[in-house]
C-alpha cells in the first residue's frame, strides 16, 4: 500500500467506516469498504484498464441502438451495499435514479437502480475473490438483474450472469473470438477480444 493511502497512520488498524474512507487521502480512491476492511480495487494494469474502457464503449453504443435511457460508467462511483461501500468497474444505471441521486446530493447510489454490473478480473489482485464470489453474491442479494465476470489473462473471457430466485445463473460464456449476445438489458453483442479495440477507441 503507497504512504498516500496508509490509512493506519490516520485512524488505526481497522476496522473502518465509510466516513473513514471518504476522509482519508485521496478519499481511498483504489479502495473498496468490506465488513470494516479496506479492498484493493485492482492492481495496476494497462490491459485492465483497456478491457474496462471497451466495456464501457459496447454498453454506450449498444444503449444508444436500443434508445435505453441510462448512465454508463465505472471506477469511482460510490454504491452502498449492507457490507460497504463498492465501486464497479463497469455498471448501466436507470439514469433516473442518477437523476435523483444528483438533485438530492446523495453521497453514495442504491445499487437496487443496477440494471447490469462488470467485474473485470485482477488475477492474484486482492479483489479477485471479491470479484468471482462475495461480489456475486452481493450484487445477487441486492437484486442486481444482471453480472459480467471478466476475465483477460490468459484469454479475453466473458461469462454472463442473470439473476433467477435470489441466486446468479450463467447466461453465457464466451472466450476469445466466440460471440457473445444477450437480450437484457438491451440487446448487446460481442467477442472478448474485442473488447481489447473498442478500448482504444474515443468515447466522443
């Protein structure tokens, strides 16, 4: 952990609060609140980072073909679970719960408003067991409708996730340059390694 985010210096070993991570430096940015514990969110990497660019690219142009009115976006936005605070790579939002969240200047999002979160592996990451198990059920008890686990080393990997009585069931998994469609929210298409091009590409 870098000094700019040594949390013990300024309030201990833990456990800690949301009001902790809000006032620490840099407000615990790279940092997840679980049960009283600090979660690194992911390890430093420039294929992460593109595998989560072009996620965010496919959900923004499938959304636009759809006319779906939603947010897009991921990293530092804030949603409070009854564990703490998460911060997905990627998520799609009822953009009128954005809306209301923005008018009332609410801290943290309801994750009930999740149309469809992205989890985007770290191997050997602090967060990958957040990601493949206690995210999953999260994201389940919250009634998040749908979850995308995925993954990019060895092989760009997609495995998608729908919500059925409380419990994730697999939708579909594609690897590589096997095609990906799914209906829900809105109709959305793809290969795993695609994801790696539309992450260079310019959201304007």
């Amino acid at each position: 952990m870098s000094a700019a985010l040594d949390f013990s210096s300024s309030f201990g070993m833990g456990p800690y609060t949301s009001n902790d991570l809000r006032n620490s430096p840099e407000e615990g940015k790279g940092f997840e609140l679980w049960n009283g514990w600090l979660i690194e969110k992911m390890s430093p990497s420039l294929r992460h980072n593109r595998m989560s660019r072009g996620l965010r690219f496919l959900f923004i142009e499938a959304a636009r073909r759809a006319g779906a009115d939603v947010l897009i976006d991921g990293g530092e936005y804030e949603f409070g679970f009854s564990s703490g605070i998460r911060k997905p790579d990627v998520f799609i939002l009822d953009a009128k719960a954005e809306e209301i969240g923005f008018a009332e200047d609410e801290i943290y999002i309801d994750p009930a408003d999740l149309l469809l979160v992205a989890e985007v592996v770290s191997p050997r990451s602090g967060s990958e067991a957040h990601d493949r198990k206690i995210k999953r059920d999260e994201y389940a008890m919250a009634g998040i409708p749908h979850y995308w686990i995925v993954d990019f080393r060895p092989v760009p990997r997609i495995e998608a996730l729908d919500l059925d009585r409380g419990r994730y069931v697999t939708s579909g998994i594609a690897t590589s340059d096997e095609v990906l469609v799914v209906e829900h929210p809105f109709e959305i298409s793809v290969t795993p390694n695609a994801l790696y091009d539309l992450g260079r590409r310019d959201f304007a």
